[in-house]
C-alpha cells in the first residue's frame, strides 16, 4: 500500500497516485501544486499530507468548532494553543485538554493508551504547566466481543503504566461497554496542570536569528504517518498492515518534564531564556515546526542532519514525519543556548540546535547541506484546506425501554450491567493519590477533586458522556455531556469555569455522520451557553468506522470547576443515619431543561459548600437506582428509599430524562437543605436514610409500604464488584 | 519437553528499558556496551513431537504471547 | 536537624513527601539528588521516596541503589542513622541490600492503588516509636511490584529477630498478603544496627492531613524525624 | 559482538506472571502446557575477545543485570 512512496527517493517529484497514497485528494494535490507553484518533491507531499490531514488541520470540522462558546474573563487561553488556559484564583491558573487516542490503541492497546496520555501531558506542560490530574474516558465493544478483554486489560494497563510513572494521579475515569465500539473503541485522555496566570508559554517561533532547538528523545522509524492513519476508516482484514505504533517512555517524559519546568523558571531576572515551545505530537518535528511558524508569522530552517536519531540512515521524509514520543521543539533566545543545553543535561537529555528562526515565512529543510523541502508555513497550516462537508439528519436510533417486570429483578439487571457497575477493577490500577492533592477521585465521589498545591482552592473535573444518548438524539446527547459535567462538579462543591471536548464520530464523508457532528456542536454550544462554561480546548477524532459502521456519536465533554476553599466543602465522609433526599424534576419530555439544570447545579453547590450535603450523585444514566445504588456503596453501607406515592415506580427508578440530583445529608443540616432548596425553587423529596445492610426501596402506599425490593448489601456490591473482573478475564496476562 | 519462545521488540520499535539499562551499564564502567535490547523468555513444557510442538508454539505466540505489531518471536524446542 | 529527601531520576513522591515533613510536620527537611556523593550537612534522617525510578526498568530500585547518593545513604544507615524508604524507596533498600530479600511483581499481575489496613507489628521500636506494638492502621498502597520474597530462612529469621515492621491484614489461605501476595503479609521491614531503617510498601506521606482521608501516616514521619532528633542530641 | 545474558527466576522463587500465562493459554485450548517461567532476555553489543567477555558479561549480571536474592543467569556470546 505504501511501497510507491517508500520506494520515492526524497527529492523525486512526486506524482497524483503517491498524493493518494498519502491521503491527499486530487483536488489538494492541485491545491500543494498551486502552493508551491511546482509540483512538490516526497519530503514536501509529506508535510503536506500530514498538514493537510484531518487529524492536523481539523478541514472537516473547523468552521464547525467556531460555533463553541469560548471565552469568558477567567479564560486566558483558548482553543488553538497546546492547551487551554481558565484563571483559577490567587494567581494561579490551571491548563488543560483532552486528546483522543483511538485508533492506536485498538492496534496496540498497552502502547496506544500509553502514548495517548503522554501526548496530552506533554500539551499541558509545553503551556508550562505542572500536571496535577488525569482523566479518560474509555468505550469498549460489548463484553462478549472476542476483542474486549485483551482490549480492556491492555488500554487499562497501558494508562496506569504510563501515568503512574509519569507521576500525575489518574483521578476519574469513565467506562462503558456496547456493540457499536466492537471494531472501534474509544481511548480519550485529559490531563490538567497548574501553572502561574503570568506565566504561560506558546508554540511560538519568533524573532528572527533565534535557534530553534530538539529537546527530548531521539527520533525514530515510530509510527510515521500516524496523523493520516487517524484520518482514515479502518477496513476489515487491514489491520495488519497498519505502520507501526510508537511506544512510549514515561520515565524518559517525567525528566522531560521536569527539565521543562526548569526552563520555564531559569533566568527571571532576564526574562527567561525561552521564547516560545511546542510538543512534537502527531506528525512530529512537521506540525511543530510549521506551526510556530504560523503562528509567529515567520520561518524556520531547519537542518535535519542535526536531529537526534536512533537508527541509521533516516530520510528526510521519516525525520519530518516520525511519531517518536517524548521530543518538543522550542525557540530559545539567542545566546542562551549553553543555558538550556545545561539544564536538560541536568536530567540526561539531548538538546540540540537544529535551525534558527527567519523572516520570509517558509520552512526550510535542508539535509546533506542541500535544501530538501522549501514550503510555506502558513499555507500549510493556519491555511490549510476547510471544507464544508454535506451534512443529513441521522435517523435516530434508540432501543425502545423492555417492558418491565417485577421492579425489583428488572432494576437489579440494571444495576449491575457492565454500563453502570461500578470500574473499581479499572481505578485500582490508576495511582490516584500521588501529588499527595487528591481530596476525591472517582471511587469516592461523582466528580474528582484536586487541591491547588499550596493552596486551599481545589479544582473539581469530571469527563463525560452517554453515547447511545447521541445516537437517539445527537443534539441532546451533547447536551447531556456538558450537563452531567455540570452537574458532576457542582456535586462536590465547584463552581464550573471551563470545559474541554474531545468529539468522537464517524466518517464526515458520510452525510449523516457530519449531520451528526453539527448537530453535536449545536448541543454543547446550547449548553455550554446555558450554563456559563467556556470551551478552551478539545479534540476532534473522525474516522470511527469499520466498514462503515460506525460508533456511536460520543462528544466526550470535561468539565473543570472551582472550589475556592474546599475545607468546608469536606466536613465528613457520608455514613449511616444520613438522610437520602432528591432534588429536582421529574421526566417532562426527553430535551432537559438547561434552566433547571443551573438552578439545581447552583443549589447542589451552594449546599456542599455550606456543608449541607457529605456527598451526592446526579439522576443521569441509570436512573435514580443507579444513583442509590452508588451512593450507599460509596458509603460501604445499606440505603432505605421511599418513593413517593402515586408515581409509576419503574418511571421513577429508571427514567433519564428527569433533572436531578440525590443528596446525603447529615440529620442536623437537613433543616438548612430544605430552607436553601424552598429559596430556589427546587422540589425536595426526602426519600429515606443511609443505613442497615440492605438497599431496600419501598413506595408510600404501595404494597402496604413494604419494600418494593429488598437487596444484602454484601452480596449486592460483591455482584457489582465481578462484573468488570469478568470481562477483563482471559485478557493477555 | 522443554521449550521456549522468545519474544522481541521489532528492530524499529523503540526499546526504553534497553536504553536505561545501556546507560546504567555505561555508567558503571562497561562503556563499550551499545544496542542493548531486551526481550522476553518463555519457557514452558509442551507434550508432542518436537515438530508438531513448534507449530504449537508459533499459534500460541501469534495468540497470546506476542503482538506482531511491535513484536517478533522465535521459538526452539530442546533436543 | 535536617530530614533529607533525596530525588532519584523517576521518583514521583519526593515533592509529596518535602510537603508532608516540611508543612505538615513543620520540620526542617532538604533535598538531596542521586548524583550527589554526600547527604546535606545537618542530615539527621533520609527519605527514600516513592516513584519509578529509572522507570522500573529491569528491576524495581536496581538502578537507583547504585547511584552515588547510595553510597552516603549507607554510610549514614550503617552509623545508626534513620533511614525510610517508601514504596519504590523500598525498593531501592532492598536492592541496595540495607534491606534483605526483594520484591516481585503483584500476584495477580495488576497495579494496585487502595487503602489497606496494617498491623505495625513492630510498633514502639525505633522510628515505630510513635505507634503501639500491633497497632492496626489503615494507609494507601500504590505499586504493581509489592510482593515481597525472600528464602525461607531468612523469612523466619525476620520474625524471630522481631524486624517485620509492617504486615497486611488481609492474607491469603497461605498466609501472604491478599493484594499482592508478599510473603507471610509482610508489608515493610526494620533493618540497620539498631533497627533504623525501615522500608514499606504503603505511603505514609499520603495520609499526613485532615483532607487527605487520614493522619496515620505523619505518626510514621514524625517518628522518623524523632529518631533524627534524637541521634542529633545523642552525637551533638 | 553480541552477546546475551539470560536472567530467570530462581527455581524456588513463585513466578506470577508465569502462572497467569500458563492459566490463560490452557484457556486458549492448548492444554499439554506446563510450568510456563518468564524470563529476560538481555541483548548486547560489547567489544573485547569471547573469553573477556564472558568475564565481563557475568560482571554485568552480577553488579546490575540479576538480583541474587531472586535470580540466576546465564551469559552467551555469539560464535
Ligand atoms: N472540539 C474542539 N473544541 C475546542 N477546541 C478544539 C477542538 N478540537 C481541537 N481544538 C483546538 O484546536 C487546536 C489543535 O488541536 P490538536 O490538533 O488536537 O492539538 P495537538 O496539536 O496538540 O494535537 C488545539 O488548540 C485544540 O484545543
Ligand atoms: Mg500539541
């Protein structure tokens, strides 16, 4: 499949078939030609292609992407940077992203989720921010799918591998399992760093004669074009000859980044030594290079003999498109190369010059003292092809609910689905607490909550996302992602200042896809809008398809939120004699109320931060059974609920389409939850108490008021601690 | 009968623990050590004739034991 | 009086544990680097802290206990001084042989990060001071090779000399650890002339504060710092 | 010349990772297999005469490449 190229000596003209080979359409092949004024040599048909890729230049999506709402007065960067960038408070600020990491993963599932989360930390720090959390958000096939296991076991591994020794605590995590991942699934990681609000660092290369500088790993034959692989279906039986994925070394990062932090902070008194610093990510040593020149409005020239490698006799074709993991490229002042060079000698790294900064707005390639590639930076970056791809509405698709039986086995095959049971299974394997900042992950609340070291505020996040929502509804799907981030967050006592998304779909060719896509954007610009939380990054990941079948929709969407003294928000941990009350509506239609979601998210707020609730759960996905469920886990302890009369009781365990929110609220605060909620309008039903060793729900006037179900606590969070054990089982050991 | 795979990171595919290992090495004096490379070894009892036993080896290394995206395999049977 | 943290290339808990002695406990503490041939002067106990140092690669800690800083870190070990590896820092005891036997991969292949309860079975004794003989406490466990090994002999020498310092709760039908299946649930170990280095397992710096789920951990540092304290006085 | 230092397990020393191998591919059907054992494979380039080498390889194992406590090896250079 790739042979003609390979076979095409750096400096041949290249011709229409090695453009297709590469993933360049005729008509921007034209367009390079055009660019160029010539027809473009290998080297130069490379870059283009990897610039011109979906992955890189986002032509499918980016005049879409122009719909998010993203700026606010706390947002100090916004989408476009490696990272965005929210004020936090104090002086302090926090960056973050999500990036997906899909399609190497289900190749590679160990080194494919590995490097994903590498990528997205080397985005947060290249902002100079130190990582203090992680997240992602995982979507396996059905469980009985063959893949599953190995797929599961290998993308779990391959993050807590790299994060753990990384250092940053993997704090949340969301998981889910359905047939329309089968050949497809979803690796989507977000980290998070703290960084002085004075002190952010672009990927910028300005200032003519500065030296642009390779720090980190040497380059390798890794993955070379992976940017158009994530551009591209996957086709049964092709898997085979897919190129090689990059493995990553956390070890080699955690110097890097500690170098990075280093540098970033040398040389106050004169400004710093750096000018501006970018990861190598997907398409490498092209994509950084050909944007900081865009963006600075400059060129580089690069000598590509200079670039540490670690084989012998790389072109400069696999030079400018190698994957190699853990290399930034950065623009030093000049003269202060001995400076640099020093400190990332500290931590046994190579840092070498490689070009220098000019002024004519080309990148300039030269190899054996000859120029290889001259292209315009702009032109293939900031000016890359946009396309307005034909979009159609998706017809919607969703199981029509199973007529219910008995309550109680109905709701417990609910409950302890592969969807709702709890991922201990997966967060054990995630170190959780280094950074020693962790005052919630996962395990112990609906959102994480991380201390801003050396401080009292905390930043609260949650990633999210239901995609047979997207499926029946593309919009309101979307919507719901950025609500139960919301809601999540607010939860434990924050006030959400930002979000990050990272839009999983399938081929943009196919015009219900796109229609999709749009429609998806639609929803978390009506929500977001709704609920005051500026978009400052994300990703976008197309493509999810085998042989045309795709996944469903998923807009992963995170949700970062504030706490600005968390000390009262965490009087206690939630314990029996606790009352169990919802707030909140019931179902009226499919479509939430975005009104109702602010007014509840602002109580729940309000309410932790008065340490009026100890803990709490949004009535999202699974209902209000999922929510006690979770919550008298969370508590280790039994759960009595009385439903309201007159009800239908299944309506009123199951439905998803309600806007609410359980809280657990100690004896004596109770008082202050119904004073707070009656002043917000918010209905409040105690529903019963935290205790004993059962989950029992009853419903007033029911059965004489006895339990509608009664279940052991023991045998119940034992049933729902198997379930992804299960499916984990006969994975690679 | 005892035998053995041996599992290979490609030529390629970048080797980290190879590295680190090369540089402690270095560091400790043996400066003339370079490629180090480290693999895996798998060795285990089979039942069979020694030819039906390597055809045996090769399915479980293509199943389990390595992924051929990354990695290549060999196996022996001791005589 | 000084508590010295050293930083290996990899580690990822030193700043956690700077934090932990320094804010937390309020004691003087420094940072010390692998390539440095002394400890800082004032030294009165180290911290080897958790991490991955060198990555993990080839074995847990073989990389780090040949590191220069090692060699000052035993000489300081041998002469009395208090000594505390956490997790990785373990490790790296064990490697470096200031700790006898190793420690393997998790039973069950997995990285386990969770609460685990303990027995400080060897409470009352050397930096133990703080904690009762048999005090059950609970702290986090963060690591995917816990399971520590070593040759029956030395096993039983462990217990009969009293230097099994820290043991799981939770033992599997042969008596090893359930999470990680270490030998006889030994969790961390005492060792050095006088029982002044002690390793473990599970990290104490992550339970040092009201917010963080817990406290049993500073009981652990301020005994570390104590013991320094006290061989300050004793050699001042 | 390349050379190999084979680092196993001690025979007392419980192999983990060998038992879930061997569990997971009787799972797979191939149910003659018995005490599966990982070991490493170290790989190397190294300079100097076949004997010297030796020498110095099982200088290597001893001061880094095997722990003792839990680990044998074996060296081997490539005729
Ligand atoms: N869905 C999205 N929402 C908001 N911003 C986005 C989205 N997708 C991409 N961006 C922004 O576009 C820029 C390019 O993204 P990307 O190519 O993923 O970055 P990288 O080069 O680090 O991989 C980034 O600033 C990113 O935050
Ligand atoms: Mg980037």
């Amino acid at each position: 499949m790739k042979t003609a190229v390979a076979r095409l000596k750096d400096t041949d003209l290249t011709a229409v078939e090695h453009a297709r080979e590469m993933g360049l359409d005729d008509a921007e092949f034209a367009r390079a030609q055009q660019v160029l004024g010539r027809v473009p040599n290998k080297v130069e048909l490379g870059c283009f292609a990897a610039m011109w890729s979906e992955h890189c230049s986002y032509k499918s999506s980016r005049t879409h992407l122009r719909r998010l709402p993203t700026t606010g007065p706390r947002v100090l960067v916004g989408p476009g940077e490696n990272a965005g960038v929210v004020d936090v408070g104090e002086g302090w600020a926090v960056a973050f992203k999500v990036e997906s990491h899909n399609h190497p993963s289900y190749i590679e599932p160990y080194q494919g989720a590995a490097t994903g989360v590498g990528g997205i930390l080397r985005d947060v720090f290249t902002m100079g921010a130190r990582p203090i959390a992680a997240m992602n958000l995982l979507r396996f096939g059905r469980p009985e799918h063959p893949k599953t296991p190995a797929l599961l076991s290998g993308v779990v591994k391959g993050i807590g591998g790299y994060g753990n020794c990384f250092g940053v605590p993997t704090v949340y995590s969301s998981t889910d399992f359905d047939a329309r991942y089968d050949g497809n699934i979803l690796v989507n990681a977000f980290a998070l760093g703290v960084l002085r609000s004075d002190a952010i660092w672009k990927g910028t290369a300005s200032g003519v004669g500065n030296p642009v500088m390779y720090v980190g790993a040497k380059t390798g034959r890794d993955g070379i074009h992976g940017a158009t692989m994530a551009s591209d279906s996957f086709s049964e039986g092709e898997e085979q000859d897919r190129p090689t994925v990059q493995v990553g070394d956390p070890f080699k990062e955690k110097l890097l980044m500690e170098a990075c932090m280093a540098l970033f902070a040398a040389a106050p008194e004169s400004g710093g030594l750096l000018v501006g610093i970018q990861d190598m990510g997907a398409a490498g040593l092209t994509s950084s290079s050909f944007e900081m020149a865009s963006r600075a409005g400059s060129g580089v020239r690069i000598d590509l003999d200079r670039v540490p490698t670690r084989e012998r006799g790389m072109s400069a074709y696999e030079l400018m498109l190698s994957e190699s993991q853990e290399r930034m490229l950065l623009v030093a002042k000049r003269g202060c190369e001995e400076a640099v060079r020093a400190i990332f000698a500290t931590w046994d790294l190579d840092c070498v010059v490689i070009g220098a900064v000019t002024d004519d707005g080309m990148v300039r390639l030269v190899k054996g003292g000859a120029e290889v590639g001259v292209l315009p930076a702009r032109a293939l970056a900031d000016d890359a092809p946009r396309y307005q791809r034909p979009t159609a509405a998706a017809p919607a698709e969703g199981e029509p609910r199973a007529p219910l039986g008995r309550v109680g086995p109905t709701v417990r095959a609910h409950v302890t689905s592969p969807s709702l049971a709890p991922k201990s299974w997966i967060y054990r394997q995630y170190d959780r607490e280094v950074g020693a900042g962790t005052l919630l992950d996962g395990t112990r609340a609906p959102a994480a909550l991380v201390r801003i070291p050396g401080t009292h505020r905390a930043v609260a996040m949650a990633l999210c996302c239901v995609g047979r929502w997207c499926s029946a509804d593309p919009r309101e799907g979307a919507r719901r992602a950025v609500i139960e981030g919301v809601l999540r967050t607010s939860c434990v006592g924050a006030l959400p200042i930002g979000a990050t998304d990272c839009l999983n779909y399938g081929n943009p060719r196919v015009p219900e896809v796109m229609g999709s896509f749009v429609e998806g954007v639609e929803g978390i610009r009506e929500a977001c809008l709704a609920l005051d939380v500026p978009v400052v990054s994300g990703n976008v990941s197309l493509y999810n398809a085998t042989d045309d079948r795709a996944i469903h929709p998923t807009p992963a969407v995170g949700v970062v939120g504030l706490v600005e003294d968390f000390r009262p928000a965490l009087p206690r941990d939630a314990q029996t004699g606790d009352t169990v009350a919802l707030l909140g509506w019931p179902a009226q239609g499919t479509s939430l109320d975005l009104g109702r979601v602010r007014r509840l998210a602002e109580l729940v707020r309000e309410l932790r931060v008065a340490g009026a609730h100890v803990d709490a759960q949004p009535v999202l996905e699974g209902g209000l059974s999922a929510a006690l469920v979770e919550l008298a886990r969370r508590a280790g302890t039994g759960l009595f609920a009385n439903l309201p009369a007159g009800t239908d009781v299944t309506d009123a365990l199951l439905s998803e389409d309600g806007v609410g929110a359980v809280v657990v609220v100690p004896p004596d605060r109770l008082q202050l939850v119904h004073e707070r909620a009656q002043r917000a309008e918010v209905p409040l039903e105690v529903l019963g108490a935290l205790g004993g060793h059962q989950v029992a729900v009853a419903q007033q006037g029911t059965q004489g008021g006895a339990p509608l179900f009664e279940w052991d606590t023991e045998a119940l969070f034992a049933e729902l601690e198997a379930v992804v054990p299960r499916i984990a089982q006969g994975a690679r050991p | 009968m005892r035998a053995r795979v041996i599992v290979r990171l490609k030529p390629a595919v970048l080797d980290p623990q190879g590295e680190a290992i090369e540089r402690a090495l270095q560091g400790l004096g043996f400066s003339g050590v370079k490629n180090v490379r480290v693999g895996k070894l798998i060795e285990l009892d089979v039942e069979g004739d020694a030819g039906l036993v390597k055809a045996e080896l090769a399915a479980m290394a293509d199943k389990l034991l390595a992924n051929p995206v990354i990695e290549d395999y060999q196996v022996e049977v001791a005589r | 009086m000084t508590t010295a943290v050293v930083t290996f290339p990899g580690s990822n808990c030193d700043r956690d544990c700077v934090h932990a002695v320094g804010d937390a406990l309020g004691a003087p503490v420094a940072r010390s680097w692998h390539k440095d041939h002394e400890l800082p002067t004032g030294t009165t106990s180290v911290i080897l802290p958790g991490g991955f140092s060198y990555g993990d690669y080839l074995r847990c800690g073989a990389m780090a206990a040949l590191s220069p800083i090692m060699a000052a870190v035993k000489r300081f070990a041998d002469a009395g001084g208090p000594v505390l590896g956490i997790c990785n820092g373990f490790q790296i005891l064990c490697e470096a042989r200031l700790l006898p036997g190793a420690l393997l991969r998790n039973h069950d292949g997995l990285f386990h990060c969770q609460d685990v309860e303990l027995e400080v079975t060897a409470g009352g004794i050397g930096l133990l001071a703080p904690f009762d003989r048999r005090q059950r406490i609970v702290l986090p466990i963060a690591h995917g090779e816990g399971n520590y090994t070593a040759d029956e002999a030395t096993l039983d020498r462990l217990e009969a000399e009293g230097r099994v310092a820290f043991r799981y709760l939770a033992r599997d039908a042969a008596g090893n650890g359930a999470v990680n299946g270490a030998r006889r649930g030994i969790a961390g170990l005492l060792g050095g002339p006088c029982n002044n280095v002690v390793g473990l397992m599970p990290h104490p710096e992550r339970r040092s504060g009201a917010h963080l789920h817990g406290s049993d951990g500073l009981l652990l540092l301020r005994g570390l710092v104590a013991a320094g304290a006290n061989l300050g006085e004793a050699r001042a």
